[in-house]
C-alpha cells in the first residue's frame, strides 16, 4: 500500500466506522440484541471487512501462520445450577467445542479447561462466565 492509498484509508475511517456501526445496527434491529453482541455478528456473502494490520501481520494470515494459543480457563464453580448450563453455552460459544464436552466440563468443577485459548478468547470467556455466575480465571500456559 502506498503512502497516498494509507492517507486516503485514514482520511476514510470514520466512514468505514459508520459503515461497520451501520451493519452492527442492523444485525441489532433484526435479532432484537443489544450492543454487546457484536462480538457474534455474522458476515454475509457481499459485505465487506476491513482489516487494519501490519504488513507482516497480512503475510503470517495469508501464510497460514497462527499465532500460539498460550492461555487456559480455570473455572472455579458455578454459583447456581442455572450457571451450569448458561456457561456450558457460553464456553460452546466461544471456544468450538462440542456441547456435550462443554456440559461434561461444566458438571466437574473445579477443573482447567484442557483447550488452549488466545488471551483475547480466553479474556472474553472469564467475562462471559462471570455475567452468568460462573467463577473463572485465566492461566498463561506459555512464553510468547
């Protein structure tokens, strides 16, 4: 990217903002949510991501070079017997697991979850589990 191409990027962010605000508001609109969803929106075919990285960071993506997941979840206990099953989602949710695996997990606490997560992951899923009264921490497996 040109230097001239990078000033007419920036000079357009808050247009890219207002689209990327505009599509989140939509989503909102049409699925009744609020805000805070908009870590599950979903891309449709047409729409259009903008990703602003680093050059090396745009070759490690296109190489297939995945940064190390070096963070695990110790989840405590749930608070109540609704917590079990709302943090059984929330970890399906955010991890890939399987539900039945995530309901295992959930119904044998105190336990580390045995997935490797990235911090941003693994921060999001303390979050998620503390809104439905499920006690978790997060644990740095690894050097960067």
């Amino acid at each position: 990217m040109s230097g001239e191409e990078l000033a007419q990027l920036i000079h357009n962010l808050p247009t890219l903002a207002l689209m990327c605000w505009k599509k989140l508001v939509n989503y909102i609109t049409i699925n009744q949510g609020n805000p805070k969803n908009w870590y599950d929106v979903k891309l449709d075919a047409g729409d259009r991501l903008i990703v602003l990285a680093t050059s090396s960071s745009l070759q490690r993506i296109e190489w297939g070079e995945m940064l190390p997941r070096l963070w695990q979840l110790q989840i405590e206990k749930a608070l109540t017997t609704n917590a079990i099953v709302y943090g059984a989602e929330k970890i399906v949710l955010i991890t890939g697991c399987s539900s039945t695996t995530a309901r295992q997990w959930m119904n044998n606490l105190p336990r580390v979850l045995p997935i490797p997560l990235y911090k941003h992951q693994a921060q999001r899923l303390v979050r998620e589990l503390t809104k439905v009264q499920v006690l978790a921490n997060l644990i740095f497996i690894g050097q960067p």
